[in-house]
C-alpha cells in the first residue's frame, strides 16, 4: 500500500464518537482522485504537503503532512543552557521573531521570579504590535496573492513591513534574527532617534490601512471566493485549540493580552475585534481591524513611555540555574496562543523545553474545513490559516 | 477559580474510583498538577470539561516528558558481627557501619496537559499521566476525543517518546517518517551514523569520520583524512 493510501485507511470506524463532521460521500461513478498539493506548491509557504482526495473539484478527502523542516527544536534546547536557546526561538516563526523571544523570556521569567523594568515592558509591548502589524499585513498581502491577485496587495504590505523591520535593525542589528530580549528585560534601549523615527512610522501606518481597506474590502472579487468559504463553527474551534485571529473571526471573544493581561496590557485601552461567520472573509477582516488596534496600543506605549533600565540590575542571565520546578508560559503572538513549557531540573539546562505552535495547532481543523469546498478554495483556506512552517515542523 | 485542592475534591466526589493525586510544583510559578491514575481518565476529563464551575474547554498544550531509569544511592546503617582481637584474644564483636547501597527506581513517560477555559477565562489546571514503563506498557488513554486540539500533539508524543495512545483516532507519525524506527526525544536516543564525506574534514566532523571508519574497519581512520569513498 502507498503512502498515500495508508493516510485514508478505514477512517470510517475511526470516527466513532468522535468530534468530527459526517465525511462527504461522493457522488456519481465514486472515482477519486488523489492529488499531492505540495510539499513545492507555492501556496503552501514552505515545505508542506496536503493529501487531497477529489471527487471532480469537490474535496472529499484532505490530510496534512509535516515534517519537511523538522529538526527538533526542542531537543537542541534540552543540550544547551536557558540563554543559549534565546537566538533558537527567533528561527521558530520566523516572521515573528519578538513575539517567539517574548514568550520564553515570560516562561523562564515564571520559572525564576526575575521582575521586568517598566521601560522594558514598554518596548516589548512597542516591539511585539509591530510585529503583530507586519505580520498581519504580510499575511493578508499572501492570501490575496493567492487568490490571484498578483503583486499589488502583497508589495503594498511589504512596503510598509519593510518599514518596521528597517526600525528593528536600527534597534536589535537584524532585519529578522532579532535575539532581542533576555529574562529579565531587553538587551538594548532604544535611543530617542530611534523613538522618534518609530513615532512617525506609527504616524504613517494608518495611511497605508486606509489605503489597503479601500482597496481589498468591498472588492467584489475577494468577496465572491472569500465569503462562506471555509467556515469554522465556534464551539469546534475552542474544542480544537484553535487561538489567535482565527478563533476571534469564528466569534469567540478569547485574547490573551486582555485574559492574562501579561506584561502591561491591562493599562492599555483597545478593543478585540470578532467575527460573526468564521469564514475566510471573516478572518481577513479581522487581521485588518487588529492592526488598527494594535497601532491604538502603540500609540499609548509611545506615548507613555518612561525612562530608566531596560535590565533588572539584579538579573542574572548567563550560567543560572533555576530552582527545580515547571513553569508554562503564554503570550497572545500574531498567529495565536504561543507557549513555553519548561521544566528544570535545577541544572544549567532545562530538563524539558516544550514550544506550544499555533500554527500546528490552527491546522487541526484544516481538513473540516476544506470538507465539501473546491480544490481552489483550499489554497485559500489555508492561507487564511496563517501559518509557519519554521514553527509547525520545530 | 477553584484551588487544586478544591478540583481534587471534586473530581473525586463527581467520578468514584477516580484516583487524583497533588503533584506540587517548587517553583514561584505555583501551577501544581494533578496526577491521574489510568482508569475513569475520560470520564474525569469529560467531568473537567463539562462541570458549569470548571469549563475547562480548551486544551491548550500536550508535552511528553522522558523519565529514564534512575540509579539512587542510599546510605544505609548496617548492623554486623566482626571477628576481632582485642587484647590478644578473639572475639565476636557488634560493629555498626554505615552502607551505600545502589538501587536502580524504574523509569516511566509522562504526559502533561495544560487546560483553560474559553468560558470562564480561567486556568490553568495541569494534568499528569504516567505510564507504566517506558518499555512494553507505554499506553495511556487518549483525550483527542474529549479535546479535538490534543490530535496532533499526541500523534507528535507518539512519534518522539513512543507513548501509544488508546483511542486515537489517528495514531501515525507526525514529524518523522513513516519507516522511521527510534524516538527522538527520549534521553538516551542516540544519533544514527550519518556519515558524510567531507574533503577537508575538522573538528566534530573529524571526530565523527574517524568512529565511522572504525566501526567499519575496525581500525581508524588515518590521521586528518577519513578514507575516501568508505561509505559507498
């Protein structure tokens, strides 16, 4: 038997009492056909595979295959000392690369009890909404882009990305493989030059969101392939783990910035956008009006921001060991709920380092919802998803 | 929300025979767990999902976690008689003599859930499960039917400890290959010879060239350059 048949082998008896819609019997003759969409499709952002069964145009079957940029994160971490993994996470999501620092930073700062200066919490905040809006801009730019419309939208977003990852170079020395924070603050202060360049990038997104919303929005095109289109019903998404943009444009009101209120959030005002279908149209829109709220934050963080350390003075952070114990820490990243779960053992090494990957865990419920649509909406669902795959294989 | 203490409790009054055990946790994060023993699992997990305090809703993150074998050494205060001269004559005498003993505690695998909830924007609650051994009882029940997002992390758990789930749906390899024998993440999983002929071999690859062409030959491999093409 092939590796792609074992992949649909006797799913029927699998599914008992299990949290899964009736499978789609096909009509007509009952011929399939079995495409591999990937691991070089270009829809799929790297190195991923999708096992389709179609019934003409109609999907009846989908799995995901991983595993193509596996090289096992996690047991590099286990071999080397809490610090020497920081450089590690940026290669995690790799578009994101403060939010991945952030998350462990706040896991290991749970682990030892180390406190954050204010400042710090101030530029992570700066530093963690820029990421979310470029993040979101590239990804909406791709998902057009997959849709057909070639070139305008994606360089339209990473015009404006290419801004803030300039002020991230200006800051950490890199465009992408920032290694910026450290367990108890931040590695570098931001000077007043970079301040103020960072305040008119601010001042100059809206512009630009202005721009993209009278553009995409109500374009007929996008609207015709996106609306009704792999829907995702709100009681399957909090059931399957789904976080992020995804879950809020299925309507479930669930963001960790306002549940955990980790770091400063709680002192600032904004508000978290929902969704009502939960289609791909849904979850477009929602991205939008995050960025727009992610810029209300970074205009108070800019705005509020005091002097003093960007380090705790006490914090130790090369050759510690913490106490043994567990920690597992989470952050609201671009693409959903990131987590750190770390054990020690009381050596200079984590005994269990462990990266909780939204965008493996938003690919659960890829295939219910690419159920029953055309071959040519998968793309499309897919990209809605917003994945990594530096982050789904580890 | 609800001490571990409390969910003990009330686990153990919702679902009898249900065994919880408090795992506490050193560190200043506090989030201590809860064991569970094999038996009731679902039907506890179904309860912490359900119960209108609790509604933990959302299964936020599956981990292994390999524990090898341990080898503990004890000191033991051992009572023996010794023969012995005192004052040039022989004689049987009571001697206490502290012992170090060697024994080896079983090790085991461990799977740890972590639990929210979307409803009542709570948590989290930790929950442990330990299997038997990490050999041929390496099982556990599945809660992939009780939280849909513990799909891939189990298979993920499956393919790098070996940890088998009863009752998942899908239980296939998720990051390695199919044909793919051992589990990386365990602790004593050791690295394939992958060996890889390199011109100017040096340093760990060096190293590496020189115990692959022993294991071949018998003999190492010459000084600063691996023999060519030993692999082929």
């Amino acid at each position: 038997m092939s590796d792609f048949q074992t992949h649909f082998a006797s799913d029927s008896e699998k599914l008992e009492g299990w949290n899964r819609p009736a499978m789609i019997a096909p009509d007509g003759d009952g011929e399939l056909l079995e495409v591999a969409m990937g691991p070089h499709h270009p829809s799929t952002h790297g190195v991923f595979r999708m096992d389709v069964a179609l019934d003409g145009e109609r999907v009846i079957r989908l799995k995901p295959v991983f595993g193509y940029l596996h090289r096992n994160h996690e047991k590099i971490a286990e071999g080397i000392s809490y610090l020497a993994s920081m450089p590690y996470t940026d290669r995690l999501d790799y578009i994101c690369p403060i939010t991945n620092n952030w998350a462990y930073a706040l896991a290991v700062e749970k682990l030892t009890g180390q406190e954050v200066p204010e400042r710090a919490e101030y530029l992570r905040v700066i530093l963690g909404e820029l990421t979310r809006f470029q993040n979101h801009a590239s990804s909406i730019g791709f998902l057009i882009q997959e849709m057909g419309a070639s070139g305008t939208p994606l360089m339209y977003a990473f015009r404006e990305r290419e801004k803030i990852l300039d002020l991230f170079e200006e800051l950490t020395g890199a465009r992408m493989m920032v290694n910026y924070m450290r367990f108890g603050g931040c590695r570098v202060d931001a000077s007043p030059v970079w301040l103020e360049k960072a305040r008119q990038v601010v001042e100059s997104l809206p512009q630009f969101l202005d721009e993209f919303d009278r553009l995409l929005s109500s374009n007929e095109i996008l609207m015709a392939r996106t609306q009704g289109v792999g829907m995702l019903p709100a009681e399957l998404a909090v059931n399957a783990g789904v976080t992020g943009p995804m879950l809020r444009a299925s309507g479930v009101n669930y963001d960790i910035r306002k549940v955990d209120g980790y770091g400063i959030y709680n002192r600032f005002n904004f508000r978290v956008p929902l969704g009502d279908h939960g289609d791909v149209y849904d979850r477009y829109m929602i991205r939008l009006l995050e960025m727009r709220e992610s810029l209300t934050i970074l205009r108070q963080a800019l705005k509020d921001l005091p002097a003093g350390p960007v380090m705790d003075p006490k914090a130790k952070i090369r050759g510690f060991r913490p106490k043994p114990g567990e920690a597992y820490g989470r952050i609201e990243a671009p693409k959903g709920e990131l987590g750190f779960y770390l054990i020690s053992d009381g050596g200079p090494n984590p005994y269990r380092y462990r990266v909780r990957p939204p965008s493996l865990i938003n690919l659960t419920i890829l295939e219910d919802m690419c159920l029953g649509q055309n071959v040519a909406d998968v793309v499309l669902i897919f990209g809605s998803v917003d994945i990594v795959l530096g982050e789904v294989d580890r | 929300m609800k001490t571990v203490e409390e969910i003990k409790s009330a686990i153990e009054a919702a679902v009898l025979g249900a065994a919880v055990e408090i795992v506490p946790n050193p560190s200043v994060s506090g989030q201590h767990s809860l064991r569970l023993a094999p038996g009731y699992v679902l039907d506890v997990a179904k309860f912490l999902r359900d119960d209108a305090e609790l509604k933990l809703d959302f299964l936020s993150n599956v981990t292994g976690v390999d524990w090898p074998d341990k080898e503990v050494a004890e000191k033991v205060m051992v009572t023996r008689t010794v023969a012995k001269t005192v004052d040039g004559v022989e004689q049987q005498v009571e001697e206490t003599v502290s012992e170090t003993r060697k024994r080896v505690e079983p090790g085991f695998l461990e799977v740890v859930y972590h639990l929210y909830s979307v409803e009542k924007k709570h948590g989290p609650v930790v929950l442990r499960m330990r299997t038997v051994n990490r050999t041929d009882q390496a099982d556990l029940p599945s809660l992939t039917p009780i939280w849909r997002s513990a799909e891939f992390q189990e298979r993920e758990i499956f393919d790098l400890y070996g940890v088998i789930f009863a009752g998942h749906p899908d239980l296939r390899r998720l990051l390695m290959w199919d044909n793919f024998k051992d589990f990386p993440m365990r602790r004593d999983y050791v690295e394939p010879d992958d060996f890889e002929y390199e011109p100017t071999a040096h340093d760990a690859v060096l190293k590496r060239a020189q115990l692959h062409q022993a294991a071949l030959t018998g003999q190492p491999g010459e000084e600063g350059r691996p023999e060519m093409g030993a692999s082929q």
